[in-house]
C-alpha cells in the first residue's frame, strides 16, 4: 500500500544536541505506527515536526504523495493530521461541548456543535455529554473530549502521545477499540507510549529511534516486550531486584486525616488512614482525580492538617510546613513534574538547591554554596543518567523522561526517612523506569520508608510489599501485594475496600 506521510533525511538541532538526525519513515493509511525511543531519542521533536509545531533544518515530507511543510498546528490540522497531546488542554470551567469548540478553525453553533459530538461519541465508543463541565470529569472522559475534537476534523492521521498514562485498563480497552475502529476506516495512527506490552497489543509497525537516529524497524506483534527494550536502548535491561530485610518498626503515621479539596474540581480528603515502617514500599493506586494530588500535599506540608494526623517517628508534624518536614526527613516528589517539582526557568543547579540547600550543607552564614550545589546538581545527574549537556541547562530545556530521573534523583540523593512520590515513573523509558525503580528499592534497603502513589498497576505489584486503592479521597486498608490479583485491585479501585484487612 502507498505511504500516507513519508519523511526523508528530517534533521532538527538545537544549541548543544541534534534531537533529529536524518530521520527516514512512513506510515500507510490504515496502519497504527508506534514510534518508540527512551527519553531524548528525539519521538517529541518527530511528531511537533510533523504537527507543525517546529521546523526542521533538513528534509523532506509528504503527505498524499504531496509536498507537506506546515508552519504551524493549524495548516496540519487543515491537510488532515490531529494531535492528542500527553498533557490535556482543556478549560475546566467549561462544557465538553465550549472546549471542543475553542479547537475549531470555524466552530457551529453550539447546539449543532452538541448533536456532532454525540454523534461522534457514539460511533466511536467514546461516550461524552456534551453539556458537563469538564472539571467534573474522570482523567479518561477528558482524554475523550481531546480525541473527540480531533475526530470532528476527519483526520487522515491521528497522532497520539502516551495516551493511556492516565487511563484504567478498561478505559484502555475502550481506547485500542476506538483506535482499531479508526485504523479500519483508513486512518494512519502514529502511536507513542512507553507501555511495550500495550504497542505488541495494538501497533502493525514500529520505528524506533535512538539518539535521534531511526535505528530499526519491526513488527512488534513478532517482537518481545524486552527486545522492544532493548532495541531502544541498545543494551540489555536489568530488572529491579528485590530488597534484602523485611521492613521493621513505623515510620510514618497518617491518623484519620480530612482534608476539603484545595480547589473547585479538587477531591476531599475523607478520614485517610496509613502506616509506613522502615524498609517499607507502601503502594497506592487509583484513578485519576481520587485524592491523590490532595494526600501528597498533606504529607509534604504543602497542606496542614489537624494535630495528631500525621507523625514521623513519634514527632507531629501535622501543623508543620514542607520545610520543616524535610528538616525532619519527610521528603516528597510530585506528579507534575514542571511548575511544581521543578521551575521550569531555573538551571537545575538552582533546582537542586530549592530542596536540597538544607539537607545537603549547602547553606552558609545565610548564603548558599552554589559551589556545593553544582557538586551536587552533578551528582544527580551522574547517578541517575539525566541526559542534559550540563547544569546549567533550564529545566524545562530537558525531556520529561530526563526531568523525571533529576527530580527523583534529587530527592533520593537527600537520603530521606520517608519519601513519598507520585507517579514516578511517568512518560519515562523503560531503562529509567527500571532505574528508578531500583533507587526506590535501594533507598528502602537502606531503611527509609517509601509511599509510592501511581497509576501503574504493574509498577505497584513489582516494587511495592503492600498495596493499598484510594478511590473518592478514601484509602482502603493496604494489603500485601502477594496476595493480589488484577481482578481484585480492579474492584478495590472501584471503591470495593469491604474486601480489604483492617489496618493493624
């Protein structure tokens, strides 16, 4: 079959790295592609090319068997191609039906615009009440909105960015049958995920590049999860290794802990229970949206809480700030990564010493030693592999992937009691989530405590020595992950916690 998008000798460079080096690939209509590529191979420069969102340096383009070169978002969106974005753009104060209509060149009345999308949903099987506001919805309704407002555009080519991040495993099922649904209909999917088992399950192809370069291709359906892998990163991977002592006296306490949601479409915090002993993964999982942005901040001090109803080692920390808290030892890292976990316009020299200028010595007389926090900036980086050219790179200058292993690798290097971190392996490779993952093992080894709260299952089953769902700001009782199955902590993150031990 005749390609639908070819590129040839694409090359893009920016100062200090080439994200793109004479790139070749084609996708056919009807044909879902994966792109795959640890973090910094260059797969977001690839597809922003391709979306009109940069522009390369050299290379070529087609779509149709045409010249294709667009400027910006708008001129892609025009010839056929769609982009749903690992980061939603929706205005949660808005209607389903207000957000769909803002993506338009030339938006219908909204009634018509309504019926279109119920139309839409209901072909697809993507159901949406266009009336709802969007703040009211699950992460995987608002997943649908994106996908909707890319459909109204009859796209010839659907590009998707780790769409099933945020998603359940059947909210999953409802996507790959959408996917499969459009594929048959003859539209081109070039498909991105970190999730290899979910690319043999749904991918009729994959490019794979490394360090910018296309270094392969295959089937996947006919490749192993871990040839994937290892194809990526041209070496072979090394699976987390379980710790050595059993976990020993508590830690942390959290004692019916209540919080009201920190804003309008937040989630209350409702009587939230927990214990965590040294040497301890503690697991949490959940939907999106269910509370766990809201615990995070309980626990790092960003939110106070009243007396009693959070303890380290005996101390009540519970009216104490994030700073006194990490003085103390109570370490946290937060899912969204840019803008919380880092500042985006900050060197990560001056990232590493918003948290680490107390706990790393860095202070002096009242002044910091920026000479102990480039050390130390540098140590990160050697430790946890951040592919960056130096420390004086923005943070927002590096791929999520290598953001993700700094600020994690920021936090373990403190050498924390207790460390919790949401998401931490989120839109990251399967080596650097193997590797940080291994980190949080080793720091448990070494004694300290470790909540991991995340939406991958799998993650929380291999590293995790009990699980517990929180589902509507409740956490259900943890139990030991030995003892579970899939089927059952699908019906504890539905909320099923009469099934659940009691908390000892």
């Amino acid at each position: 079959m005749s390609a639908l998008l070819t590129i040839d000798g694409l090359t893009k460079a920016y100062p200090g790295v080439v994200a793109n080096s004479d790139v070749s690939m084609s996708i056919a209509p009807g044909e879902v592609h994966a792109l795959l590529g640890e973090n910094g191979a260059g797969k977001s420069t690839l597809v922003k090319a391709i979306y009109g969102l940069v522009r390369p340096d050299a290379g070529t383009m087609t779509l149709s068997g045409r010249p294709y070169a667009p400027s910006e978002p708008r001129e892609a969106r025009a010839a056929g191609v769609a982009m749903v974005f690992q980061h939603f753009s929706l205005f949660e104060a808005l209607t389903v039906a207000e957000n769909v209509g803002l993506g338009m060149e030339n938006p219908p009345r909204l009634r018509d615009l309504a019926r279109r999308i119920r139309e839409v949903s209901k072909t697809y099987g993507l159901p949406l009440d266009p009336g709802r506001r969007v703040g009211d919805l699950s992460a995987g309704e608002r997943q649908r909105v994106e996908i909707v407002r890319c459909l109204l555009q009859d796209p010839r080519l659907l590009i998707m960015d780790e769409p099933t991040s945020v998603l359940t495993p059947q909210e999953v099922d409802t996507l790959f049958a959408t996917l499969r649904k459009l594929a048959a209909e003859g539209t081109a999917i070039l498909y991105i995920s970190h999730k290899l088992e979910e690319i043999r399950a749904l991918c009729d192809a994959a490019t794979i590049l490394r360090g910018g370069k296309v270094v392969g291709e295959c089937d996947p359906r006919q490749t192993s999860a871990a040839e994937l892998a290892e194809r990526m990163v041209g070496t072979k991977l090394t699976q987390p290794k379980a710790r050595g002592p059993e976990p020993d006296g508590v830690l942390l306490r959290v004692k019916d802990l209540s919080l009201p949601p920190a804003s309008q479409f937040g989630t209350p915090l409702r009587e939230v229970s927990l214990y965590l002993r040294a040497g301890e993964v503690l697991g949490i999982g959940g939907v999106a949206g269910n509370g766990q942005d809201e615990l995070l901040g309980a626990l790092s001090g960003e939110r106070l809480s009243v007396p009693g109803s959070v303890t380290l080692g005996g101390t009540d920390l519970s009216r104490a700030g994030p700073t006194a808290r990490r003085a103390a030892g109570l370490l946290t890292g937060p899912e969204e990564r840019l803008g919380h976990a880092a500042a985006p316009d900050m060197t990560l020299v001056e990232n590493a010493a918003l948290t680490g200028a107390a706990r790393k010595g860095m202070l002096r007389r009242g002044f910091l030693d920026w000479g102990r926090a480039r050390l130390f900036a540098q140590d990160v980086i050697d430790a946890f592999d951040v592919r960056t050219p130096g420390t004086h790179v923005a943070a927002r200058a590096l791929s999520g992937g290598n953001l993700q292993k700094f600020v994690i690798g920021r936090e373990v290097l403190q050498e924390p009691k207790v460390l919790v971190v949401n998401q931490p392996t989120w839109g990251v490779d399967a080596a650097a989530a193997s590797a940080i993952r291994q980190a949080l093992l080793d720091l448990a080894a070494g004694g300290a405590g470790v909540i991991v709260i995340s939406q991958d299952l799998d993650e929380l089953l291999q590293i995790s020595d009990r699980f517990a769902a929180l589902n509507e700001g409740r956490l259900g009782a943890p139990v030991p992950t030995a003892d579970l199955t899939v089927e059952r902590i699908g019906l504890m993150l539905g909320g099923a916690h009469d099934m659940e031990v009691a908390h000892v």
